[in-house]
C-alpha cells in the first residue's frame, strides 16, 4: 500500500493533463531497490508482489494516486519549444515519507499522454537500467539526484532503429518541476499561475525564502553546488536543456550521460550534442544560461520592471562565487587539500597534464593516494614534479578517499549490462549495480569493473532513448 499526499493534483488544470498509465503485455520485476522502498516507507515485499509490480509497471493505479503528465516548456539546445510536457512519464503521486520528506513517484516510459508528440510514450530497456545504474551511483556518491526505485520488463517490443524490449522505470524524486515548467507559464502571459507555482515550490523546496527573488538565489545556490559535484566526478550530462534542470536542485534526466574515461574538458558523449554546447568544461556556463532563464521567468512577479531585472540579474551572477567555492571545496578534498590558495594551481595543473597525455579521469585521482596514479601517464616525469608540490602540503589522504570513487559506471561496463539483460541475464546488472553504489569499497571481485576500457570497447557516443 502507497499513502499519497498529491499537492501537484491540487494546483490549477492548467498545470498537468490528468492520464492514466497505459498496461503493458507482461510485467516483469527487472530491479527493485530496496533501499529507496525503505526510504519512501514503503513495503518492499508488497513492491515485489503480483499487485506491487502490476502498479510498477502501470498496469494498476493505486488507490489514494491522481496521475497526471505535467505540461512545461523549455529550451532544447538552445531553440525554444512552448510546449513539451510529460512524453513518455506518468507522476503518479506524492508520498510523505517516514521522516516528513515528500517525494514524487514517476513512471517513465508508461505510455502515450497528451504531451506526447506523436511519440509512442515507452521506453526501451537500456535507458532504463543505464538510468537505474547511474542515479543510484550519484546517489551514493553524495550528488543531489533523483532515485531509482524500480525496473519492469513490458514485455512488450519498442521500436526504435529495430525492435527492442520495453521497460518502466519507477523514478524518486524530491519533485519533477523544472525551469522550462516556468518558461511554459511565462510564455503564455499566465502570470497568476506563475506565481501559483512559485508559491508551490517555495512551500516544497525552499521555507526559507521570502519571495521570487530570495527563491532565485537559493535555486541558483543549489545549482552551483550540483554542478561542481558532476564536475568533479567526471560526469557529463548531455543534455542540460531548460526542461532537464529540476528547481530542486538533483540532478534529473539522464538520458545520454555519461562518464570521462581519458580526460578532456571538451569531451562529449551525446550523439545529439553534435556543437558540444554541453560539454564537461560547458556545464557551469550551461547552468548560468539555464539560471537566466529562470530569472527571465520570475521578473514579472518581483515588482517595478527595472528593479526586478536588476536584482534577477545580480542574483544569476552570483552562481560564479557560488561555483567557484563549491568547485575548490569538491576538487580540494580530491587531492586532499584544504586550502584554496594552493588547491586551484594543483588541480588546473594536474587537468592539463592529464588532458596533455590522456590519463583516466576517475584512476588518476583514486589513485593518488596509493601511489598508482603514476602509472596512468605515458610519460610520469611531468607528474613526479607535480607530485612534489602538491606533497608539500601534506595531502589528508582519508579525505582523498572519501573524495575520489574506485569505480564508476564505465560507459563500456554499461553497454555490457544492457546487452546481457537483453539476452534475459540480469547478473552483471546486479553485479555493476552492487560495486557502484559501495563506490570506495576495494574489494578485489570488483577490480575489474575499475579498469579502463581496452581501445576496442571505448564508447563514443550516447543516445536519448527516445
């Protein structure tokens, strides 16, 4: 049983297009994370059921559920698109956890709404289990993310270049409203319904703040801080359009994401960023563009024009400081230091030297503290006079550990796992899925899912799903 509290069903129509998930053939539990079960108060037991899958997979809606496909608009690559919404995913509700936090939870890839845009509304099996891996990993890690609580075979075939299994993924998240759910009722002049929803997730996300734009700076706080955990982990999100940027600051959307292997700051992996507007190095100005936006949106409701524009503007610019703080705090504890003066030099340092000679991102930093990370560069004679400097500070090599995970969800490792659960064998899902959400574990079954990808199994490129 799933106690709903749906305060998203109880703003105006305007909001959502009220529509059911649509049933699949034959449902079939892919994962269940029992932790996020626990969290969210639920029976994970009653979740593994008959009548617990049956609703995973959309095929029942519980009582007490309102669903709806939440309208927004958004900004996609730069181009502007008025309408999008809620293509392929369902909010089923809001639940109150043991604890008072409320969560939404989403099914993604439940079939056609009113959003759709000719779209089928489902969902193939890789993103879905891509997606289930690489949240629950940013989870562990510490980065504000939306959760993975479920995966459901359809058993039903999506199309896409050919025919592939479906899937539903039960998504977690502090709430799905994001900066293009804004643009959609700025755009259209309905400023009533924009401070409406101001007001909803101010009471939701920020208690705190006392108006529009006390609530910009604290959104902007928040993104800041986010960003600086996704840089300093290697992570690319891909696809950081206004409509994949939640207000509540987690990370959501993953789509094409994916992690560096050799470093580079231009590196991307999204098959459709083909200008590398959201490259590694791209992503803190992507979210000042984003944030801008957002304040665009926000200025009718903040007071005489001039002023308002003003105000919105300093509070954009002040993601700069913001980020730059959070960027020293999160790659100071990768090298151990907790000083800003000598953190910035070592790092950029250290970034062209592995840029200049194509180290791994993830095992150079993990390897700091052990010594191996000499052994990621060609030529180690540059990164011995490194080595000195920064060894003069006197490294905390536990906060070093703490800071730099052994593995990550390889892209490669990834590929792997979908192929296999494909071909009906969940074992190495279960497997990756284990090692990287015990991230700084060393244990030796695991050093495998810690190497670099040999040249024949790089991924070059990552795709939407849709």
């Amino acid at each position: 049983m799933i106690r709903f509290d749906n305060s998203y069903a109880r703003l105006p129509n305007e909001f959502y297009a009220r529509v059911a998930p649509t049933p699949v053939a034959s449902p079939r539990l892919l994962a269940l994370n029992t932790d996020v079960a626990r969290r969210l108060g639920l029976s994970p037991e009653w979740l593994r059921s008959s009548a617990g899958v049956e609703v995973l997979a959309g095929n029942r809606v519980p009582e007490g559920a309102e669903p709806l496909a939440q309208a927004y608009a958004g900004h996609q690559f730069g181009g502007f698109v008025p309408q999008l919404g809620d293509g392929r995913a369902v909010l089923l509700g809001e639940v109150i956890a043991p604890d008072g936090a409320r969560f939404d939870i989403q099914l993604k890839g439940s079939g056609q709404t009113p959003f759709s845009r000719r779209g089928d509304g489902r969902a193939w099996m890789g993103p879905v289990l891509r997606e289930y891996i690489v949240s629950e990993f940013m989870a562990a890690m510490g980065v504000p993310t939306t959760r993975a609580l479920a995966a459901v075979a359809t058993g039903e075939t999506v199309w896409r270049e050919h025919g592939l299994p479906g899937a539903v993924l039960t998504r977690v998240a502090a709430s799905h409203i994001r900066v293009g759910t804004f643009q959609y009722f700025a755009v259209r002049g309905q400023d009533k319904a924009l401070a409406a929803l101001t007001d909803h997730v101010i009471s939701r996300h920020y208690p705190t703040a006392d108006g529009p734009l006390s609530f910009l700076e604290q959104v902007v706080a928040r993104q800041a801080e986010t960003v600086a955990q996704w840089m300093a982990l290697g992570f690319i999100h891909g696809v950081m359009n206004t409509d994949n940027m939640a207000v509540s600051g987690e990370t959501i959307d993953y789509g094409p994401c994916a992690f560096m292997d050799v470093y580079h700051p231009d590196t991307v992996f999204s098959s459709i960023d083909r200008a590398g507007r959201y490259a590694w190095a791209q992503q803190p100005q992507m979210a000042v563009w984003n944030l801008a936006q957002l304040a665009t949106c926000l200025i009718p409701l903040m007071g005489e024009r001039d002023t308002a524009i003003e105000l919105a503007t300093k509070a954009v610019h002040g993601f700069a400081p913001l980020y730059q703080d959070a960027w020293l705090r999160r790659f100071g504890a990768k090298l151990g230091l907790t000083g800003k003066a000598e953190t910035q030099p070592l790092v950029e340092d250290l970034l062209s030297l592995m840029a200049r000679q194509r180290a791994d991102f993830t095992r150079v930093f993990a390897g700091l503290a052990d010594g191996s990370a000499r052994f990621e560069f060609s030529d180690p004679a540059p990164f011995d006079d490194w080595t000195r400097r920064w060894q003069a500070h006197s490294p905390d090599t536990n906060v070093m550990k703490h800071a730099n995970p052994t593995r990550i969800p390889r892209n490669h490792r990834i590929e792997e796992v979908i192929a296999a659960a494909v071909a009906d064998d969940l074992a190495p899902f279960e497997r990756l899925f284990a090692a990287v959400t015990h991230p700084h574990d060393n244990r030796t079954e695991w050093d495998d899912l810690a190497a670099a990808p040999q040249p024949q199994e790089v991924v070059q490129q990552t795709f939407c799903g849709t």
